[in-house]
C-alpha cells in the first residue's frame, strides 16, 4: 500500500495490461441457516470443524474501509443500508453518531474518500458493472449529493490532488474520445469542469501539488513508455525519458514533493527489481533511495508537508516496511509491538498526527483502530466481521517452490482445519487440493487473510496459490519469462506447483481442482483443454477462451497500450501472433475437455466479454460435453453484489463437492436470491436443479 501525501491517489482505473484479479468477496455480519455435509473422503478432524458460513465469508462486511478526514473532525467507512454498502460518516470524537451519507439501492459502493477540505465525501460508481465510473459528491453538513462528471458511457481518472488547492481535484475524462482521457480541472464544490490538457494520445499524466500537470505518458515502439516534461499545459516535443518493453511493467513515475523539485520513481532500468529512485529535476541527477534484490519496493509513506519519502516497502514473502525517517519509524514499530499480524495505514490527518490503522491478524477477523500518535493510544474503530470471531480460520503458509527451468514461484498453502496435527505445514494424510490462480496475469497473490482460502479450507482442500512467471512485484525479468508463454510456460508453473504439493503429500495426484477469474478463468481453461487429465475439474470465472476475440474487445481506453498486449500475448496482425494466439486459446481445444467444468460470467463486462463464455459453452455442447454455466445480467467483471457473489460460491462449493469429495452447505434460496441464470447443465450440480424449483 502506498500512502501518500494524498488520500485521493488510489482511484478509478484498473491498471492497464492486468485484466482482473478474483472476483471481489464482500463479507457478512450472520450465519446462515443449516449445514450439510457432502462426500465421504475428508479426514475426521477436517469435518470436525464448524462450517464457516457463507453469509459470513462473503456478505457485506459491518463496516469497511475505515478512513478519517484530512482535518481530524470526521470518520468514515462503508457499511450496509438494506443490505447495499453505503458511505458513513461521524464525527471523529463521537463515532456513535454515525449516519449514512449516500443512498446506494442496488449496487454497492466500494471506494470513497475525503475531498481534501473535508466537507464532503467523494465516490465512483457505475452500473451494472461496465466500468464506467462516474464521480459523486456528497456535502458532509448538508447531506446534498452531486454528480460531478455527469456524462454517460465515460470513466473518470484522478489526475492529482492537493493541499494547496483543498476545493479541487485533477480528473481525467474520456467523454470526448473514449480511448483518451482528457485532464480537466475539476470544482468539488460547484461541479465546474475546466478542460487543462486536450488529450490525443497519451497513456496519463502526473501532477505536482500546484494541480500542475508535470508529465505526460505516451506509448513507443520499443513498447514501453515514454515521458514528456509539461510546460503550461503543453507537453514538450521529445520524451526526457523512456522505457522499453522490459521495464514497461516495472518503472513509473511515484509522484513529485511539495516543492516540486523531486520526481519519485518506481524504477528498474539498468537492474532487474524495481528500486525506489529521487530525480531532481533541476539537474537531473538521480538517487536510489531504496533497492531490493528479491522484489519490487512498494509502497510508501510520504511526509504530509514536504512529500519526501519517509518509509518504504517490500513484498516478498510478506510486507516488510522499512523507516528511513525516525519518528515514523518509533510509530511503526511502536503498532507492531502491539498488532499480531499484518498492519497498515488507511489514512492520515493532514497534520499526521492521528491514523486509521488496519489490523489483520489471519486467524481471526480484521479489525480497524485510530492511532493517536501523541497520546500514544489505539482506539478500535470496528471489527470488519464479527460472525468470524472464534471461527476456525486457517494459518496461511508463505512458500517458495521451484519451477523445472529454475524460477522461485512465491506461493501460499491453506490447509483444512485440524489437518496438520504436528505444524509441519503438511497433512497426516493427503487431502484434496483447490489450485487458485490470481488474475491480471500482470498481479501477483499476497499474504494475508483470504475469504477464499478460508472458505475452501473450511471445506477440506488444501488451497495452493503460486505467482507463475508473468506475475508482477518480482522484477522485470520474472515478468519478461511470461511473454508469449500464455497456456506454455506459465501454465507448466502451475503445473509444477501442483506437483510440488503431491511430492510433499499434501494432495494426490488425481484430487486437484484448478479454480480462478479473469486470467486465472483462462487457466481454468487451458488447464481442462491442454492438459485434460491433469485436474479433477475446474471453476472458471469471467476467464477468456479465444484470445483472438478477447484482444479485440478490449475496453477503448486500453487502446493507448495495446502494442504491450500484443507484446507480451501475441499480435493479432501478423499471421505468426495470430497463429499463435489460436494456438493458446481453449475454445479451439474444446473438445479435449474430459473433466467438469463450471463457468460464471458477468454480461456486462468489459473486459471480458460475455462472448468468451458463450463460445466455449456452446464449443462444449456442439461436442456433447457437458458444462455448466451460470450469468448474471447485472454484473461485470466480477461479482460486485453480496448475493450474487453468495450464490456462485454456493453453486461452486456443491459442484466440487460432486467432484473432490469435500463439505458444502446445500445451495438452498442462495441462487433464487440472486440474479443468477443458470444457462446450462443444473443437473451437473448437486442440489442445483432443486434449488431452481
């Protein structure tokens, strides 16, 4: 996480050149009503845990993403009205005063912050998951909600926000051509857009705390970036740097000081991780502030006065953060003397003197704490999931597995309740294994508590999560190993990782399910057509089957980097790409598929267009294979809303409980109550036809 001398800089883009990762599980404060178990193959300690429910797993959370205002006078934080997350606020010396701010009604509110003056909340939204986000605000005092970029069929971007200029923020809009965002300069408090930077070709733009645009971003053909100085709104005519495609993933700039004299960079240029570098952009002269030779450094704490960097991090294995300024240092290790498990920062006050703390201790629910950093004092704020207190949750294993060519794969192994008696991170006796596979494919898995680790382990699988080769945070050139290596290389990684858990014992060889969204649904995919008897079936989420048809769907705002697609997947314009990406692409293997398989899609995605799924259900069916196959009309890339994402994960626990063996709670209203459509083969689910009755 990276905390900045802004609360605003996380919104509303996805990165571009990642497709997604897992659906987003959302969390719930009760239990459901009665369990069941299914299969007779579990160990007897495994079964004798409680079922976790779903409801509690995957509901809405009490309260989440626990913010306090730039000026230390509000709280905030999302929490269900009838059954939606909506935004609340209360006054930081009083959060019994809480009151809803928004009006949410049907698709959940996920991410808000403090305008930078503190009179009003803001938040995106768009509908029925097509990733048109729009921004709203909403005036704390008053309670009047506005949309600030009313325009249809467009996303908004944050540019840059500010100290100096607390009543107005930097936004990018593509409402003029959707492939480009335009930089207009944005009034939070009457809704006035002035356009700043008319945009016709680049990738983005950086500010500095003046709201003055610094950098401009645009593609080359080395297929990497390159960086132009903006004078006045005009950016210069040649680049003052550049990347190639090596270092396209790895090198960003990280923002500027308050002076504007420094310009932060990610940077793996002349090395293989990304170190965190300081640019004067007087002289030029650059200084590595920070390296690491086993991964990318991450985030980082910046002074809220000067914006130079006071700490930084580096995910490995875990999150280790180190302090290069002293007093935040003592603050640091001062909350990790008294937080069991992973910590970090929501938010700052503008004088720094009061964070809002998370605390995830693994085993037990996330809880969220203001810090008074004078007084020295850690008030709870909130439990995120009160119904997981007690529950059986499961230690999660960091891991290093070596792939046949040699490459660490960074990994991590849930295994089920009351399985490994003696802590050797390995079951008396192989159990079933769930293979989940990260999206993007430019992401990466983390360590930490995971709802769908949890909720799989409390089933009885072994849950085995590996970052292949093409996952990001481990250099450029663990990411460079992926290239063109869809469905090969990066699949014979997943692949090793599975051996390596029937090696050590923790499966056998013929229990395995391989399970994922968005990249992973396509591994899902590949893992059912190339390698058909490798898994015991597969769960396949919004993943794409024809890479052909996925790259040319793409949303027009990716336009920008596509020759990095065609780069690190293959080009469709050549006839050797285009061979090849037929060559990777399930659909035209189709008819291999021996094993069940299950598939979920949202019909508004667009990233993925409900097309991949289509083709591939209907490739199966022209081929008497059997599938199933469940939509949702209001959905995108993804499953944003509580009972829907319930009912899938009710529909996927059944369907590999028929397949591994393992414990599910029956299916009952979950489907019915939600907008799932069950397109085809109900009958392949156990309890699925009932539940539709």
């Amino acid at each position: 996480m990276t905390i900045r001398t802004k609360s605003i800089v996380f919104l509303a883009a996805a990165s571009a050149l990642a497709l997604t990762a897992m659906p987003q599980a959302a969390l719930a404060d009760h239990h459901g009503g009665n369990h069941a178990q299914s299969g007779a193959d579990m160990t007897k300690t495994s079964e004798a845990a409680p079922l976790i429910s779903r409801e509690a797993l995957f509901g809405n959370p009490t309260r989440a993403g626990g913010q306090i205002s730039p000026d230390g006078q509000w709280l905030g934080w999302l929490a269900p009205v009838d059954g939606v997350l909506n935004v609340w606020v209360a006054p930081a010396d009083a959060p019994d005063e809480a009151r809803v701010l928004t009006k949410a009604t049907d698709r959940p509110i996920r991410q808000y912050f403090f305008a930078p003056d503190s009179q009003s909340i803001l938040y995106i939204q768009d509908k029925g998951g097509d990733e048109n986000f729009l921004m709203y605000g909403v005036n704390i005092e008053s309670g009047v909600e506005t949309t600030l970029t009313d325009f249809e069929n467009t996303r908004v971007q944050i540019v840059g926000a500010s100290d100096q200029y607390k009543d107005k923020v930097l936004v990018g809009l593509n409402n003029r051509d959707p492939r480009f965002h335009d930089v207009h300069l944005l009034d939070l408090n009457t809704g006035a857009l002035e356009l700043m930077i008319q945009n016709d070709g680049y990738a983005g733009f950086v500010a500095d705390d003046n709201l003055d645009v610094r950098m401009a971003l645009r593609p080359n053909a080395a297929g990497g970036m390159d960086y132009f100085k903006v004078t006045d709104n005009v950016p210069a005519d040649e680049p003052f740097s550049s990347t190639d495609l090596a270092d396209s993933l790895t090198t960003n700039p990280a923002g500027f000081t308050r002076d504007g004299s420094i310009l932060y960079w990610t940077d793996s240029r002349g090395r293989d991780t990304a170190a965190l570098t300081a640019t004067d952009m007087a002289t030029g002269e650059v200084t590595v502030v920070a390296e690491d030779a086993r991964a990318d450094i991450g985030g980082t704490i910046r002074d809220q006065e000067t914006g130079e960097v006071e700490a930084y991090s580096v995910n490995y294995l875990k999150t280790e953060w180190t302090a290069l300024d002293a007093e935040i240092g003592a603050a640091l290790d001062w909350l990790g003397e008294r937080l069991e498990g992973q910590y970090g920062i929501n938010s700052r006050t503008d004088d720094d003197r009061k964070w809002i703390v998370w605390n995830d201790p693994l085993t037990s629910p996330t809880r969220v704490y203001m810090f008074d950093r004078d007084a020295e004092t850690l008030t709870e704020l909130y439990t995120s999931r009160p119904d997981l207190e007690g529950a059986p949750l499961q230690p999660m294993q960091a891991l290093e597995i070596t792939s046949r060519d040699g490459l660490t794969l960074t990994s991590y192994l849930t295994l089920p309740p009351g399985t490994d008696t003696d802590a050797d991170g390995v079951p008396e006796a192989p159990v079933p294994m769930v293979l989940l596979v990260h999206g993007g494919p430019w992401a990466r898995d983390g360590y930490g508590y995971n709802s769908y680790h949890q909720w799989l382990a409390n089933r009885g699988y072994a849950v085995l999560s590996t970052n292949f080769r093409g996952s990001t945070g481990f250099g450029k050139n663990f990411i460079s190993a992926g290239d063109l290596e869809w469905g090969r290389k990066m699949h014979d990684d997943l692949l090793d990782a599975v051996q390596w858990a029937v090696d050590r014992g923790v499966t056998s060889q013929d229990k395995v399910a391989i399970m994922g969204g968005s990249y992973g649904g396509y591994a899902t995919l590949a893992g059912l057509t190339f390698t058909p008897e490798e898994f015991a079936c597969g769960v396949d989420i919004v993943g794409p089957s024809n890479l052909e048809t996925l790259l040319a769907t793409i949303p027009p705002y990716w336009e920008p980097v596509i020759a990095q697609f065609h780069e690190r997947m293959g080009n469709p314009n050549t006839p050797e790409g285009l061979a090849m990406l037929k060559e990777r692409s399930p659909l035209y293997s189709a008819q291999n598929i021996t094993k069940p398989l299950l598939i979920g899609q949202g019909a508004n995605d667009p990233r993925v267009n409900q097309a991949e799924s289509d083709q591939i259900v209907e490739a199966m069916k022209a081929n008497g294979i059997p599938v199933t196959y469940v939509l949702y009309p209001d959905e995108g890339h993804g499953f944003a809303k509580p009972e829907n994402n319930i009912a899938f994960n009710a529909v996927t626990e059944n369907f590999l409980a028929t397949c591994l063996g393992g414990r599910a709670e029956p299916i009952g209203d979950t489907v019915k109550a939600s907008t799932a459509e069950v397109v085809e083969g109900a009958d392949f689910v156990k309890g699925l036809s009932e539940a539709l009755r």
